[in-house]
C-alpha cells in the first residue's frame, strides 16, 4: 500500500497508509484528542475528520478549544437549524448560512416566522441532535447538483457560479452545498441558541427579493454559551440606542435613516471629543481646513472612487452633471495640496477635516451610531516625503496609545490590511507601503494580526480593533498610506534639489467615526461619562424652598468656571431626587440644606450612591475644575 508523510506542528513526521483519515490519527495519538478533534488541516487547507488523505503534508488536527474549531461547529449548527427549519416549514426555501462574528445567520425565502416559530425551530434542532445523525460529504457534478437543488432558485444560481464539481453535505432527508468542513454527527453540536431575527436581500442586494434571516449563536459546552447570553444580557442593558433615549444624548427617525439627531446633551458629548481632539492637533502641528460636501464626479474619478466606491456614494444631478455627497475627505484635501506651488519645507503638512461625510449603507444594515449614513471623523491627511514616512506613522501610533490608553482605558490590537485584489497603482509602491507599516509596528513591539487583502484600493492599512469593557471588539481608528492617489492628481512640491517630487498621502482617523466612537463608548461605560464628558457635571438638590437661593449662589459659581449645572428644587424628598440624578447618571450630585448654607458649604455624593459628606463649595469647586483639566475617568 501507497505511504504518505504527514508533519506535524511540532515538526516531527509520521509516515501513515495512504487514505488514512484525521480521525483515525487523532486516535492513535490519544482518545482525548480523537474526543476533542473537529476536523483537520492539511497544507493549511480545511478537511473533514473523515476525509481520506493521501498526499504529503503539514498536518493538525483542529479541535474545539480553537477559533478554527468553533467555526466549524458553528456552521454545522446553521446547517441543522436549515434542517429543523424544513421540517417544521417545508415550503421554507433555504439560501446561504455562514458563519459570522456573532455566531451564525441562515436566510430563508418563506413567510415571515414569529418568535414562536423560533421556539420550535430550536426545540427541532435539539431534537436532530439527539438524534445522531451522520453528516456526509458528497462531490457532485453541475448536472448532478442542478438535479437536486432542482426546487431552489437560490441554489441553482450558486450552482450555475461554481466551476468544476461541487460539494454538498447530507445529513439525514437534509442536503446543502457547502464547501465544509463540518463535524461528523449532529450529536456533537452541545450548546446552540436562536437570538434573533432580522430581514435580509438575497445577496445584499436591496433589488432583490427579502429574506427571513435567522441568527444563532453555538459552542461546545453549556457553560460557554450560558456566559455568552449573560454577556448578551448585558450587552442590552449597555445597548447606546437604549442609554441615548434614556439619558435624552441622540435619536433616529425613519424621515433620515443611518443619520443620528443629537440632542442638546448629545451635543455636549459630541462637542467635548472634538474640542479634545482640536486641543491634540494643536500640540501635534495640524493645520484644519473647512471643505465642501458636494463635488463633480470627475473629482472621484481621479481619485479612483468612481472606479472602487460608487455604489456606496449618495449621487444626484446637477445642472445637467453627476455629483455626489462626499463619503471621504481625501480627493478634497488634493485639492487643498495642489491650490499652489508646495516646497519641501512645509511637509510634513498635516491636513485635519472634521467635515460631514454619507456612505449610502443598505437599510438593513444599519445600527444606531455604530453603522450609519451620515457620520463625522476625526480625519487627517499627512502629506509627507518618502524618508518622513515612518517618523510619521510612529508619532501616529504614540497618538493613538495618548487616546486610548492614556485618556480612555481601552486596550487594543492591530490589524494589517494589504492589497486587495482590486487595487490601483504600481505593485512596487504597494509592497514599499505595506513594508513600512510592519516596520512600525514591529518597532512599538504591537501584536497584529495579517489581513491579506482586506486593504484600501489606494493603499494598505493599520486597523486597531479596541476592546471595551465587556470584552468586544470594536475597529475605530485607523492608518493608512497611499502613494497612489498623490500620483493620480499630479501633487508635486518643490524638493530641496530644486526638482518636483510627488508626495507620499497618509491617511488617519483616530476616534474614527465620532459618532460610531460616541456609540461605544456609551456602552463601555454604560452610559457614566467621565466628568469631562458629561453633559450635567454636577446636580444640586435643594432640601426646602428657603435653600434655593443659595443653591443658585452655588450654581452661579459653578458655571462661572464652565462647569455644567443644573438645579433640582422640586417639591420631592430628597431620596427621590437623587434616585432621579443618579439616573440621569450626572457623575456629582450635592445637597444643599440648613447646615450647607450656613457654613457655605456641600454635601457631595456620587453617581454611584456613595456619600462624601460636607465639603466647602470653593473648595469643591477647585476639586472638579481640576478633575476636568486632568481628563480624569
């Protein structure tokens, strides 16, 4: 019989029969690994653990302690949600079902399901597990597939897409294309739940017809999924759509879909991270400039929008010509370079827009300020030489570590974008950017993570994905360089030699999208804004009547120096006003009585319903003054 070498992770080799399968290796090491085995890789490419192997290779068993693992189970577990779903619903026409950050989603074309079907449809899959059904690869040929999936629109135009033969996996009276892998039997799917349901197009595309979009969420032990649903649990308590209605920050209306209404305390918020952000490029040497929203196409035809971005511009016709609202602010700031004759001396020149700016997202895909239509960055374009690249990406990254570390608590990890495969310009310039990026980061020692081909079409990037307190990933700031689109607008600046060089364009948003940052941070915070952003600093409760007169001295005071007030003299007990601040979540909250106002003095608590006791006013005064300053949380 035939042998094959396979090489382990460790770099030992083993020699096996040809067609032996991972299970049977997994086996022979251990039955704990045989156990806790999902499906294998051979030269980085995913099998099914019963897959015969019959080539030279790098060989791993995946198991379920590994990302790679969970997803594997989580798209065994879409397909058994389809299965349940055919056997309550059998006119239910299934479509795709992958696997996604949050666990899974399949979409179905079929009558809109209630959430009591969702409670059946689980209760069915449980039942399919119990069952401990094998789940079987199968090849097929284009003819073969289209026979089967005969009474499925959907499937046959994947079908008709696919080059070669095909894959499909059964399990039971069930079968869907699928490229795999999956687990072996239904019974090792442990611990799965439906969480929602949502509308969906077919292919994303809001021409097409709508779907039933069902999500779940899986893993392989209960406790695993019982934590997940508290972290849910709370999610929602955090949910900054729910906080902003309640703390009366920011709204949406159906007459202005993805596009926030901030409300006066929004504003405060909104207004306190640009003046933040405002004092920071003072510091930092940028130069900010006031734009226009609304230009010509050709404008994004140099640039390579039109080419790359178009579907997802707000267009509109203007005497006779095409215009879009502008969904980015680096074609203007071009313009901005190119008005006159630029010399070396003035690069580094730093660029900063806090401009509007529209991406036309899909309906669907909405979500409060986390994903919307009409947003505000943070943005800046560092128009550089070739040898200030890397200066400048490092002062970039020591910008970030002030925001996020110092000033914000949250820790991050970065990721590092190269070229996709539709991309502009020379190849050359596109490894010399992607190399410098790496540089940079290996010089700050940060952890990153490759994302081939996941960069911009004009340059390669730095995402920094931030973790918020309850251990979510957020993408929010971001660095890129570009030494495309200089070239395609012809930006020259007069070198020290006297010659004309082409710039080298850095692009950077550090909050990112301020309201999509807004948004996160509510959550992370709950709502609890430190002082410096908080729309009410300070809430004074007068006992009686015959204190309001020197609470309002006290108020006078107070926004003397800039700190927000406000008075609470209602006819209320004093148990219910302060419930009432703490939860409008103003961060001080001082009483004001008899004893206060005969020794010019406070009683100061927090929030969170601890007591301080009596403090002179002037001196509090200093006490929060100096908190702002420092940005405290």
């Amino acid at each position: 019989m035939a042998k094959i070498k396979l090489t382990f992770p460790n770099g030992s080799v083993n020699e096996y029969d040809a067609g032996i399968t991972a299970f049977e290796i997994a086996k022979q090491i251990s039955n704990s690994l045989a156990e806790a085995a999902v499906a294998a890789k051979v030269d980085e490419q995913l099998i099914d653990l019963t897959a015969p192997i019959k080539k030279n290779g790098r060989f791993e068993v995946i198991t379920s302690k590994s990302k790679e693992g969970l997803e594997v189970l989580r798209h065994s577990t879409a397909h058994l949600l389809a299965h349940a779903v055919k056997r309550l619903f059998p006119k239910a026409v299934p479509t795709i079902g992958p696997v996604v950050e949050e666990g899974f989603y399949y979409d179905f074309d079929s009558k809109p399901f209630t959430p009591e079907d969702l409670v059946k449809i689980e209760a069915e899959m449980a039942k399919i597990v119990a069952e401990k059904i094998d789940i079987k690869r199968l090849e097929l040929t284009k003819s073969e597939a289209k026979k089967v999936f005969k009474d499925n629109p959907y499937k046959l135009e994947l079908i008709d897409e696919f080059e070669g033969n095909i894959s499909a996996y059964g399990q039971g009276d069930f079968m869907d294309l699928c490229r795999g892998p999956h687990l072996p039997n239904t019974s090792k799917i442990k611990a799965f739940k439906i969480t929602k349901l949502a509308g969906a197009y077919w292919r994303g595309d809001a021409n097409n017809k709508q779907l039933q979009r069902i999500y779940g969420i899986a893993f392989f032990s209960k406790k695993e999924l019982d934590d997940y649903l508290k972290l849910i649990e709370e999610a929602e308590k955090r949910d900054h759509r729910k906080i902003g209605k309640e703390l009366e920050l920011y709204f949406f209306h159906e007459y202005s879909p993805g596009s926030a209404f901030f409300e006066p305390k929004g504003a405060v918020i909104y207004n306190e991270l640009m003046k933040y952000i405002r004092e920071q490029y003072f510091i930092r040497g940028y130069k900010e400039v006031v734009t226009p929203l609304l230009y010509d196409k050709a404008l994004w035809e140099t640039s390579g929008h039109w080419e790359h971005y178009k579907d997802d511009m707000f267009k509109l016709t203007i005497d006779g010509r095409e215009f879009s609202l502008k969904p980015m602010n680096c074609p203007s700031h071009l313009l901005i370079f190119k008005n006159r004759t630029r010399s070396y001396k003035e690069l580094p020149l730093r660029i900063a827009d806090f401009a509007p700016l529209h991406r036309n997202e899909l309906k669907g895909v909405l979500s409060g300020l986390t994903r919307v239509r009409k947003f505000c960055q943070d943005d800046s374009h560092i128009f550089c030489t070739e040898e200030q690249i890397a200066p400048e990406l490092l002062g970039l990254i020591d910008f970030v570590d002030f925001i996020y570390k110092e000033t914000f608590n949250f820790e991050y990890n970065a990721v590092l974008s190269t070229r996709p495969e539709k991309f502009m310009g020379d190849v050359k310039l596109w490894d010399k950017a992607e190399k410098v990026l790496e540089e940079v980061l290996k010089k700050r020692k940060i952890l990153y993570r490759l994302a081939p081909g996941e960069g911009a079409f004009y340059g390669p990037k730095i995402d920094f994905k931030i973790k918020d307190a309850l251990g979510r990933d957020w993408q929010l700031a971001t660095i890129q360089v570009d030494f495309q689109m200089p070239l395609r607008f012809e930006a020259t600046y007069e070198g020290e030699d006297g010659k004309k060089h082409t710039p080298i364009m850095l692009h950077r948003a550090l909050l990112g999208s301020v309201d999509r940052f807004i948004g996160v941070y509510t959550e992370s915070c709950a709502g609890k804004f430190p002082l410096w952003l908080s729309p009410v600093q300070v809430k004074i409760l007068s006992i009686s009547d015959r204190h309001v007169d020197y609470a309002k001295k006290v108020i006078q005071m107070f926004m003397d120096e800039g700190i927000r007030t406000e008075l609470d003299d209602r006819a209320e007990t004093i148990p219910k006003k302060v419930r009432q601040a703490e939860m409008e979540k103003v961060p001080y909250i001082l009483v004001i009585g008899d004893k206060e106002m005969q020794n010019e003095t406070v009683n100061v608590r927090t929030r969170d319903n601890v007591v301080h006791g009596e403090k002179k006013a002037k001196e509090f005064l200093e006490q929060v003054k100096k908190e702002i300053k420092e940005r405290k949380l």
